[in-house]
C-alpha cells in the first residue's frame, strides 16, 4: 500500500478528516432507512483506519475485521450468546441460504443481516480506497467532490437536511485536499519536511478554511435567483414533459368522489410540525367506494364535543402492560387546513381555551368551533402515545373472532360492478396466509413485487363503465397513493376483511427551524392516502402499500428471535415454523429441478456445524503457514514469472522490484532512509560477492539517466536469479 512511509502523526491526522467525511455518508443513509446502529458502522470504519496506522499484517488484521462483522450482526439480529453453536448455526444458514438467493437471481429475497453484511463489506472496500488515496495517491480529491455531490443530491431531492453536513464537509475536505497537496509538493521536489515544519506550513490554510467557512455560515442568505426546478425534474423523471401538461395540483382535497388523472407536485408549506420522529397526520377515513372514487359513510354518524386538553379515545389498541411513554407534537399551521391534522395513538389536543373540539366517530374527523361556528386553528399541541402492536397477537387473528355485535357492513361494501377478477385476485393472493394480519400484509406486499410503479403524471381517469381499481390492478399498474390505497382495500374487502380508506399526511421533510429546532414540513405534496385494516381482538391498523412509502406501525416482536429481520413483519411464515421444528428450510431449486450447488453446501454445513468450523480452522491454519513460509516457494514462482530469454528494461524493471520484496520478506530489511546502493551493500554483506550491487547500479541508471538499452540483459537475469534463489534460504 505505501510507497513512502508517511508520518504516524500526520497519517492520525489525515484519517480522523477522512473518518469525519465518510460519517457524512453513512448520516443521511440511516435517517432515510430509519436505521438507529450508526455506531456499529463507525466503529467498524475507525477499527479499520487502526488496523493500517499499527500496520498490522492482513493475516491479523482481516480476522480482526470478519469477527467484528458476525458480532455486529448478532447484536442486530440475534438474541444469542455469541459464538455458541446455535449462533453459527443460524449464521450459517443465513448466509448459505443466500448464496443460494443470489444463484436463482432473487435479489428481494435477500435477508437484512446479509445486506447488513454486505454493507459492511462495502464499507471496508471503501475504507481500503481512501487509505490508497492518502498513502500512495497522496490526493482525496476524487472522493472529497464525490461526497460533496452526494450531500447536495440527498439534500435536494430527500427528507434529509444536509444544512450542517455542508459546513462540516467543506471544512474536513478542503483541509484534506489541502494537506495532502502540501505532502505531495514536498515529495516532487524531494524534500521531506520534518513534522514541525509541516505543521507550520499548514497553519495559514487550517485558518484560512475554518474562518471563510465560519464567515460564510454567518452572514445572511440570500433568496434563490431562480426557481426551484425539483418539482420540474421530478415529473419529467416520472415520464411527464414537464409541469404544463398537468391538469390538478396535489394537496388534501375532501371531495374523492372522482379519482385519477395527473397533477402537478405543490409544494407549498401547509403546517410545521415539532415532534421526535416521524408520524402519518390523519384527517379522516372513509367507507363507500362507488368504482370511481370515495365518499362518506351514508348516514349521519354520532359526534363527540370536547375540551381541549379533555382525553380523547383514539382507537388504538397498545400493548398489555407496556404502554409506551407519552410523547407531544406541536403543529403550527402555515396554509388553510379545515381539519385536525393527528397522528395515531392520540390522547389529548390542546389549543385555545375558548374553542370546543368536535369529532364525526366514522370519518374520524376532528374541527374546531367557537359560539356555534367552525373556525380553523393557527397551531395546536397533541399529546399521543405511539401504538405498538404485538407481533404474536397479530399472528393469532383468525377470520372467525370478529366480533359479531360490531357491524362491518359499512366496511365490507363493495359496488356491483367490481369485476370477479378482482375477488378472484384478492382470493389468490392470501389463500396461503391463515391470520388475518398475514393476510393484509400479503395484499399490502402485492404491489412491490409484481411490477406497479408509482407514477404522478400518466395516471388516467377510468372510462364511464369502468372500475377505477380494475383499471389499476390489471390494465395500468401505474398510479399514486389513491390507487395503491383504494385497490388495497377492495382487495381486503374481497376476502371480508374489513378496512377503510384513510387520508391525512405523510411525515414531511425533517429540517432545522429558526430556533435550530428539528421539525417536519409538511407541503401539499405530503398529502397522502393510506389504508386501516380491522384486526379481531385488536382494532383498526395502519398499512401502507403505496411504493417508495413507509408503514410507520410500531410493531412489538415478541416472537422467537431468529434471523428475520426485526423490521420486516412481512418474513414469510413458513421459514418460521420450519425453524421452530428444527427441519431443514427448503430452498428455492434451479431451473431443472434439482438442488443447486449451493443448496447442496448449505445442507451439509447445517448438519455439520462444528465439523465445519473445525475444518475452516484447519484451512485457515494450513492457509497462514503456507503464507508464513512464502519466502521459500515465492522465488520459483517469481523466476516463471519474470523469466525472458532475450530480457528487456521493462522485465529488468520487474525482476528487481520483486527481488526488493523477496530480500523484505526473507528478513533483510531496508530502513525508510536507506538508499538502494546502501541497501545493495547490505545485501552484498548477507550473501557475500558485489551482485546486488551490479544489479542496483543498471537499475539507478535506468531510472535516474535513462540508460535503459545497451546492457547485457541475459547476464543481469542470472544474476538475479541466483540472488531469488539465494533468498529462499
């Protein structure tokens, strides 16, 4: 990896900025994939910068590594003590089993601790790069502009506030661009600087950076000069000629009783909200779909008036005996919103004192009025606990515990002209399944995996005689959350489940407010439609089969702890009752039938744990000594190697480099400030005779004067030779 030996000190240094930069990678990947094990990542990162400043041998050091990934993933994933058989057993399987996913080419199948795996593995490929930049390359440039245009593409067109991340790139990079350009001057003219001088040298730029870049975070920003092309690029990306063609802009409208068509992205603010994480705002559900669109319940429902800071009843069923802690949300609204906007799990709604709160029970709406009057609230804080739902409970409901007093007729409706092919679908895509969650989950997964995009701008109104969820489901399969949600639920009402149709919110963008507060801005464009399933025993619950969104149910995972992912409720259920009967899990065949290579390897492995370790420690035995040994072997390789009869520079070039490396390895060392003809002395010393000497003197002219031509090739590789030989001792 090195070509020079570069300070210990400077090298600290060098790579506690690269160690800062690749953090402003890792930042926005776990706030978009909701991932809370930032730490592991860069502890891993960190172990690996150490490993190369102790210059540990790649026999110790990749060990070091590969232990520390499978002890990460058992962290995650497992709920075993580590390195017993029941761990690598698990490890094992999942790994195998993988291997098998990626022969039969199903990438979705891929199991979150081998993507977790895979990561890290990226991870270390990344980390062994910008080592090669800073010690050999001596230049970072590459990386630094790349991480630059990664912030600046998640922060224009994500979630994720890259505000602060700019100011910490651009000090870290500059500096390490910087440093390295210094250490690459002095090596062209040869001449090394001693580390005081490099620390003088490098103090003008360390304060010209931190002060431009502190100046520039504090003076004031000016308005954009042009105007904000995201929404324009976002609907050409999905498929549109631009903003002109569009005929309906997006934002929460009441009337649903035409759904379709394109419209254009608004992405006017409607209301911030202050609260810790991220939460769908519902306005209202409703029950009757007429095969154009929705509308509401068709008779006058009951309402409830209350107080604000009264406790309210949200509907939410928690778990028994762990009700999590309560938490607020402050809303401030920004645009006209004639409805509460809450999140799930709401408890109580405070506002202003001279104002009573009204709810309709079967829209779930929530208003405000004052002496008799509807008004619309400027702000207001909600008090809400997060529902959890227990996983074993969910997996215990049957379609014969819904509870007979309660009349799901309202949510069971479906209009005549709902074609048979869409019960028929309905019927086909859970009759495997035997709760009624598993049911759900299996629709709300239909739409990922058989070829539906999500698409804002080439989305028809359906033909008068023709079913707005038919046209979706079988003609189209192109749409946004209205059709994703509505198909969702005539597809759960086809096989009686009930479910509603919900609109509200989607969670918004997180950003940092004038107070430097982190909060959620919500636009028209979050407006967002959804889908509540009824579960027996346990209530209404949320899912969301829209693509490219995020069900944000909290699920509790008291089942057996396994190698599913924790955050995936929708791992098949046969793998679990495989597992739990201690049977071999079936594996995917290969086209002609039979068991692939890997299914083959994967099912010895599994019957054969500790003969598989054992044998992997036996070959990592026999692999390290033939390593350690490779001095005496390596000289007959490298003869067959380097070896031409008629000899050129080029191969000259090459015979004496590997001869360096040889002489290192059979323990003649060279110094970092030895010279090559003190070196070829000392060699000459070892071995007696002047050889290393003749051979180093064509080298210094070939190099330092060009000289590459009239010598006796022939007998400087005979020479050569007898030095390899000679080193094998």
């Amino acid at each position: 990896m090195k070509d020079t030996k570069m300070d210990r000190r400077l090298l600290i240094i060098l790579y506690s900025l690269a160690f800062v930069l690749l953090r402003e990678w890792l930042l926005p990947v776990m706030a978009l994939t909701d991932t809370n094990y930032l730490g592991l990542f860069m502890v891993f990162i960190g172990l690996s910068f150490l490993t190369s400043l102790l210059g540990m041998k790649w026999w110790i050091s990749v060990p070091v590594k590969i232990l520390y990934i499978f002890w990460a993933v058992h962290f995650v994933f497992l709920n075993l003590i580590f390195f017993t058989r029941d761990s690598l057993s698990l490890l094992m399987t999942d790994i195998m089993s993988n291997l098998s996913i990626l022969e039969t080419g199903d990438w979705e199948g891929i199991t979150n601790p081998f993507r977790t795996i895979l990561f890290f593995v990226l991870l270390w490929m990344t980390t062994y790069l910008i080592r090669h930049w800073i010690e050999v390359r001596r230049s970072i440039l590459l990386f630094y502009v790349m991480t630059v245009v990664f912030i600046a593409f998640i922060d224009t067109f994500s979630p994720y506030s890259a505000e602060n991340a700019i100011f910490r790139i651009m000090v870290s990079g500059l500096l390490l661009v910087g440093l390295l350009y210094i250490l690459r001057l002095s090596e062209k003219h040869h001449r090394p600087l001693k580390t005081g001088v490099y620390a003088a040298i490098s103090l003008p730029l360390l304060f010209v950076v931190v002060a431009s870049s502190a100046f520039a975070s504090i003076i004031p920003e000016k308005d954009p000069a042009w105007p904000d092309p995201v929404p324009f690029f976002k609907s050409v990306v999905q498929g549109g000629q631009g903003l002109g063609t569009m005929t309906a802009t997006s934002g929460y409208d009441p009337d649903d009783s035409v759904l379709g068509g394109p419209f254009t992205p608004d992405h006017t603010v409607v209301f911030e909200a202050k609260v810790p994480s991220k939460q769908y705002w519902k306005i209202e559900t409703k029950s009757t779909y007429t095969s154009k669109g929705w509308e509401k319940h068709p008779e006058e429902s009951e309402r409830q008036s209350f107080f604000p800071g009264d406790s309210i009843a949200e509907g939410q069923t928690l778990l028994d005996g762990n009700k999590p802690e309560q938490v607020s949300a402050e809303l401030q609204i920004i645009e006209s919103l004639p409805y509460v906007a809450y999140p799930y799990g709401t408890a109580k709604i405070n506002t202003r004192p001279d104002i009573v709160l009204n709810r309709r029970f079967d829209s779930e709406q929530i208003w405000a009025t004052k002496n008799g009057s509807e008004l619309e609230l400027d702000s207001y804080e909600i008090e809400f606990v997060e529902p959890k739902y227990s996983m074993k409970a969910l997996r215990e409901t049957s379609m014969d515990d819904y509870d007979a007093s309660i009349d799901f007729s309202p949510y069971l409706q479906l209009p005549e002209q709902v074609p048979d092919r869409v019960r028929e679908l309905a019927n086909s895509i859970t009759e495997n399944e035997e709760s009624v969650y598993d049911k759900a989950k299996a629709i709300e997964r239909y739409f990922r995996n058989n070829g539906f995009t999500y698409d804002q701008q080439n989305v028809p109104v359906p033909r008068e005689g023709e079913d707005y969820v038919d046209q979706f489901l079988f003609d189209t399969k192109r749409g946004y959350c209205d059709n994703f949600s509505s198909s969702m639920v005539v597809l759960l009402r086809s096989v009686d489940i009930p479910a509603r149709w919900v609109k509200g919110f989607a969670p918004g963008e997180s950003k940092l407010n004038d107070q430097r507060e982190r909060i959620y801005e919500v636009t028209n464009n979050e407006a967002h439609s959804w889908v509540e399933a009824y579960m027996p025993g346990i209530g209404w619950m949320p899912f969301e089969p829209t693509i490219g969104f995020t069900n944000m149910a909290g699920i509790d995972y008291d089942i057996e702890t396994s190698l599913d992912d924790p955050q995936s409720p929708e791992m098949q259920e046969k793998e679990k009752q495989e597992k739990e009967k201690q049977t071999p899990v079936a594996k995917p065949e290969n086209k002609s039938g039979g068991p692939t290579g890997f299914q083959k390897a994967f099912a010895w492995v599994k019957s054969n744990v500790w003969k598989s370790v054992f044998v992997i420690l036996v070959l990592t035995g026999i692999a390290w000594r033939i390593y350690y040994i490779r001095h005496k072997w390596m000289p007959k390789l490298l003869i067959r190697m380097h070896q031409k009869p008629s000899g050129d520079w080029e191969t000259f070039d090459k015979q004496y480099k590997s001869l360096l490396r040889q002489l290192e390895r059979f323990g003649i060392k060279r110094s970092g400030d030895m010279t090559l003809s003190e070196y070829a002395m000392k060699v000459d010393r070892h071995f007696g005779g002047r050889r290393m000497r003749d051979l180093t003197a064509v080298y210094e002219q070939g190099v330092y004067g060009g000289h590459i031509e009239t010598h006796d090739w022939p007998a400087l590789q005979e020479i050569w030779e007898d030095l390899i030989i000679r080193s094998a001792g």
